[in-house]
C-alpha cells in the first residue's frame, strides 16, 4: 500500500488534533465563548499553571470585537484597562479632548488577544458548540459539545463530553451556560431574583462598571465574565468600550484560581 503526500497531511492533522483533544477532555477550567473577556481569562489562568481551554461556535474566535463600532474597525478603552493590552502587546493611542480614554485596532485587539491566550498555554476549540451542561451532586461539572455544523443542519449526531473544575460563561448578551443551567438543572443563581436578570439598554459607564462588579461565581463550579455576567446579573450594555471587558477576564481569572487554591 503506498502512502502519499496528501495521506502524510491528512493522517498529521488528525493524529495532532486526537492528540490535542484527548489531552483536554478533563479541565481544570473550561471556557464558553472566545470574546475579549474570556481570552484575559483564558492568559491568565493558563500563565498560573492551570489546564484551560475555550470552546467557540464560530470559525473565528474573538468575540464582537473584530468589527469595531458599526464596522469601523476602531474600539476603545479607558486606561484601567492599558496595563492588560500592555500584556498582550497590543497597541493603543490616547484620544484627542478625552483625557483617559484611547483608542485601539480592533482586528489587532482581538487577533492579539487570541495569539496571547494560546501561547500562554490556553487550548482553542473552534467551531464546537455547547448544547448542554455535566450536573452532577449539585455542582456544574462540565459541558456537552458537540460539531457547530452538526447543531446547524440539525443533524441527529450524539454529543461528546468534557469535565472541568469550574466552567467559566463567556458567550456574551445570552449567558447561554448558564440559561442552561436555569433552564435545565432548575438551580437558583447568586441574583437579586435567584434567576436571569436580563439585559438593561445602553448606559455606559454604568455598563462598564457593572460589567466587573457582576463578573462572579453564581453557582457551585459555574462563573461569568463580560457581557454574559452583565446579562446575569441585570446590568446595562456599553457598545464598542472594552475596558471593562478585558478588566473582567482578570477578575474572572483571580476569582476561579481562588477557588481552585492555584
């Protein structure tokens, strides 16, 4: 039998990717949703010495921030957040009349952030969609994931399982983990109301300030950063400023190696 070029690619990618897979069946952190805040989180945890990786739905992670505002692809922080870019060399300038705001490129933000939590050791899994939680005794134990396409096209193809310490909802405005978790384990969260409190409209700085206040654990093994914490928790949406992004992936981060005792 012979065995040719194309065979040699074809039997690499998979054998690596097996390899990859395998090794990252049993987490020590497993993140939902690959936007800004989850990437901060995702560096950080893997600099500490913890197993992390990120599951995304889309082909491209990143999050919203690829297209800026409106598709002007510009975003903007305030200068809490310059020390985390920093980290991540990423690149920034002061606005002109607004003292302690700057601006920044989105693709190079979200390509960095990406780059960042890689190379700290973080592992990607893109195009993997979660359709379900692990509940076991009373505690979030890990996700159901299964191909993107295959939820899609709506294919009857049965899911695959990954453990973890902690999972960490960083899907964004829909908190899809943890609606799971309301939805399906019918657990009572760490809110005003026990339950989802739902997205209030644009107000800026309330939003950014909200945005790392609701960051927390809001059940036993189960976290949120970012816009999904927001959406818990009842704060408001703040558009294309991601100071309080990035400042909540830290605080993420600090919060599960806490519990963790990393």
């Amino acid at each position: 039998m012979s065995h040719s070029v194309e065979n040699t690619i074809s039997a690499a990618i998979i054998k690596s990717f097996s390899g990859k897979f395998l090794d990252n069946l049993a987490l020590d952190v497993a993140i939902v949703g690959g936007g800004p805040s989850a990437l901060v989180a995702a560096k950080t945890l893997a600099q500490n010495g913890l197993k992390v990786a990120i599951f995304e739905r889309k082909l491209a992670p990143g999050g919203g921030t690829w297209g800026g505002g409106m598709l002007f692809n510009e975003v903007v922080v305030q200068d809490e957040a310059l020390e985390i870019l920093d980290d991540f060399s990423i690149g920034h300038k002061p606005v002109e009349d607004a003292p302690g705001y700057h601006t920044l490129d989105s693709v190079e933000m979200a390509s960095g952030l990406i780059f960042g939590a890689l190379k700290a050791g973080a592992k990607m899994f893109n195009s993997v969609s979660v359709e379900d939680i692990i509940f076991k005794e009373g505690k979030v134990g890990g996700l159901v994931i299964n191909w993107t396409p295959v939820e899609r096209l709506g294919m009857h193809v049965d899911p695959l399982t990954v453990t973890a310490d902690c999972v960490l909802d960083g899907t964004g405005h829909p908190s899809e983990i943890i609606n799971l978790a309301v939805n399906k384990a019918h657990i009572c969260l760490n809110t005003e109301s026990g339950g989802i409190m739902g997205e209030r409209p644009m107000w800026v700085d309330s939003g950014e300030a909200s945005t790392v206040a609701n960051t927390q654990e809001y059940f036993p093994g189960l976290f949120a950063c970012g816009m999904s914490a927001n959406n818990v928790a009842g704060g408001y949406r703040m558009g294309p400023i991601f100071g309080g992004m990035l400042l909540s992936g830290r605080k993420a981060a600090k919060l599960i190696m806490e519990k963790l005792h990393a």
